[in-house]
C-alpha cells in the first residue's frame, strides 16, 4: 500500500463536487461558477468550473485551491467533511450504481479521476497535472533556493555597488580638493599682484575665479545630491529583498539559519559602506565650507 506521501493528487489542488443537477429542476444560477464559490466559500478555493453534458446531465463543480499548502489543506478539508456526512467518493459511486443520488457529493482530485474517462477526467487533463505531495514539496524547496540564492546575488551586487560609488567619491573628494587649493592659491597671487601695482584691474580676473569656485561647489553638491538619491534607491531595494526573503513560507532550519547568517553579513556590509560614504560626504562639505569662495 502507497504512503499519503506517494499518492497521486490533481495539482493545482482540486475538489470535486458531484450531482449538483441531482434534483429533478434546477435553477440556471447553478450554472453560474460564482454560485458554487459563494456555496464553498468556507474552503476558500479560487476558482470554480461547472460541468455537465447529456452524457452526464446531473454535473460535476470542479473547485480549484491554488498551488500552495494552504490550498491543499483546504481541499482535504472539504474532503474529510463530506466523507463524515457519508457523502464522498466511494457513497457516490455506490449512490450511483444504485441509480439513485440525492444531495451534493464531493472529494478531493487524485489520479482515479485525472485518468478516468468523461467529463471530468478531460477536464482535469487539459487543465491541471498529477503529482504526490513529496514532489510539490521538493519543488517548492527547489524554488525557495533558487529565490535565495538570486537575492544573495542582488544584494552582493548592490554592496558591490555602494563600494565602487564609494571609491568614486573619494578619486571626486581628491580632485575638488586640488582644485581648490589651485583656485585660492591663484586668489591669492591676484591680491599680492594687486597690492604691489595700483594701476592693475584685479576685478575681472578676481570675478572669473569667484565664478569658477561657485561652479565647482555647486557641481559638487549636485552630485552629492545624485548620490545620497541613488544611495536612498538602494536601500529601498535591499530593505523590498530582504522582506521577500523573510515572506518565503516553510523554510527548513538550515534554511532560515543560512538566511539569517547571509542577512546579518550583507547588512553589516551595508552599514560599514554607508557610514563611509557618510563619512566621504562630511569631508566634502566640510571642504566647500573651508574654500568658500565670497
């Protein structure tokens, strides 16, 4: 005999709701999926197909319940339930050999109605597929890695990121610092110039390095400003990353410890590389204020 774990199931998780036509007249909104999701809303499924032909005119609801665990707890719920009322699978069947079905009859999808012919086996053949709940599992862990591993990757990239920006701002720091040290060291020698020659016009000369060093300080903070903003980004990216990682259901043990060890060391890194370009930032400003040019 095959354990729960090797039975085949319909996936997406599905129920079967039979004899919905079982009465002699039927209303036409039994006809409508709406009804039928509204009638089961307690089993929450998300979708729901109604089902019949002359062949088989007492119809069928197919109820669908997602990919997730939930859903498949859902779907054995409403299996269990209408087992208990002596209305599932095996009471149908019988019910029907008895050429009589009275009220609704229901259960969940497995490999029986998947490969049967009719209705409903087409049905569930075009639209769904059969796996055990072992394999969904795997598949599912599958997935989680995959998704761990490409936000590891992102996050690594944006550190990687905020590190180059951060040697960029300093080759800037290195370069507006030189400049200005060029600009006030020309200021100077046009004062000294003026003060030894009464008849020389500093005043366009002076004006001309007054402009320069206002150009070059607003550059600068402009681009201050672009870098705080992309810097602003990214963290708004790595904090939506890190909720995705923390949003993942049913991570194993050693799952959630490698997260957590990886998180606490990208986020380490974050901050070491966010309080440097702090740092970089300061030093620029306090620069600018240092040269400011009258």
């Amino acid at each position: 005999m095959a354990s729960s774990s090797d039975e085949r199931y319909v996936w997406p998780w599905t129920g079967i709701v039979a004899n919905i036509f079982g009465k002699p007249k039927h209303e036409p909104v039994e006809c409508d999926s709406m009804y039928w999701l509204r009638k089961f809303e307690q089993y929450k499924p998300e979708e729901a197909y109604v089902l019949h032909c002359a062949e088989d005119p007492t119809g069928y609801v197919v109820l669908e319940f997602g990919t997730e665990w939930i859903g498949f707890t859902q779907m054995m719920k409403l299996d269990t339930d209408f087992l208990v009322d002596h209305h599932g699978k095996k009471d149908y069947y019988e019910s029907r050999k008895m050429g009589y079905s009275s009220g609704l009859f229901g259960w969940c999808a497995q490999a029986e109605d998947y490969n049967s012919e009719g209705l409903v086996g087409n049905f569930l053949r075009q639209k769904a597929e059969l796996k055990t709940t072992s394999m969904v599992a795997q598949e599912s862990l599958n997935e989680k890695t995959e998704t761990l591993d490409h936000l590891y990757g992102e996050i690594g990239s944006v550190n990687k990121k905020i590190s180059e920006m951060e040697s960029k701002y300093i080759e800037d720091y290195m370069s507006l610092d030189k400049m200005m040290k060029e600009i006030e060291k020309k200021r100077d020698l046009l004062h000294q110039t003026c003060a030894e020659d009464d008849h020389v016009n500093c005043a366009p000369v002076l004006k001309s390095i007054v402009m320069r060093g206002r150009e070059i300080t607003y550059k600068a903070m402009e681009k201050n400003k672009k870098l705080q903003q992309e810097i602003d980004t990214m963290n708004d990216e790595l904090d939506r990353w890190c909720q995705q990682l923390i949003e993942q259901e049913k991570s194993t043990i050693q799952q959630r410890r490698k997260f957590e060890e990886e998180k606490k060391s990208q986020m380490e890194s974050l901050i070491l590389a966010t309080e440097k370009l702090i740092k970089a930032r300061s030093d620029v400003l306090s620069l600018l204020e240092k040269h400011q040019v009258c």
